[in-house]
C-alpha cells in the first residue's frame, strides 16, 4: 500500500508492504505516481537496469529514487514496474516502463528530489513502514 501526504511545499509518501525489497519497488512506483497522473497506462516496454551499494538502507533508498529520477531526466523515461532485489548493502534492480508521449501520458507533479528529511524505514507488525518526502 502507498499513501500520499501532503508536507510544507513538498510531497511525501508513505509505504507498506511485506519485505525490504517491496519497499523500494512501491518507493520508485510511487514516486512515478507523482510524476505521472496516469502511470497505470505506461506499458513496461523499456528496461533499466542498475545497481546501488550504500552503508545503510536510508542511502539505499535515497540513491536509487535518484538514479531512478535522473534516468527520468536525462532520457524522459516513465517507469512502473520494478523489480528490486537488496542483498546485504548492494540493491539490484530492473525497471521498465516506457518514453514519455505527450499524447499519451498526462505529467502530475515535477519532482527535483528525494529527500532525507524524515526519511525512514522501520520494521511493523512483521512487514515494513517507509516515510519518504520529495523536494517539489
């Protein structure tokens, strides 16, 4: 489940889901949720692919919303499909969508950033919890 807050000037997201790797695929979803109002129509036709190592889970998480959104900017790609899989400090991932078409997919939000503020991952009720704001 991904919830949208609203937050001073930015938005943020609220994430559950069942294991640390659902986390970052729900995270780099919805963050393409905000970018793109009808993200349910992007069809999973172009394939990223790449690999992150961090010290921790919250540098996990900031640097791939980042290559994700740079990918974004730099080659005006809508992702929505992610396939995530996190093995001690070293994330892997696949992620597909397609070009962007202005006749096709209508743009929400403009993001220019992931944040650290608030930025939190915690273990609940035997799933996980993810808090993450968006600089807009």
């Amino acid at each position: 489940m991904i919830e949208f807050i609203e937050h001073t000037a930015d938005i943020g997201i609220i994430i559950r889901a069942s294991s640390l790797n659902e986390v970052f695929e729900k995270a780099g979803y919805g963050m393409f949720k905000i970018i793109c109002e009808n993200l349910e129509e992007v069809e999973c036709k172009e394939i990223i692919e790449g690999e992150i190592i961090a010290e921790n889970l919250i540098d996990m998480l900031y640097l791939f919303l980042e290559k994700l959104l740079f990918e974004f900017d730099t080659k005006a790609i809508i992702l929505k499909c992610f396939d995530v899989i996190i093995e001690n400090n070293k994330l892997t991932y696949k992620a597909k969508g397609e070009i962007y078409n202005s006749k096709k997919h209508k743009i929400g939000t403009g993001i220019k950033s992931p944040t650290y503020h608030k930025m939190e991952i915690k273990n609940e009720n035997g799933g996980f919890i993810a808090f993450i704001i968006f600089d807009v």
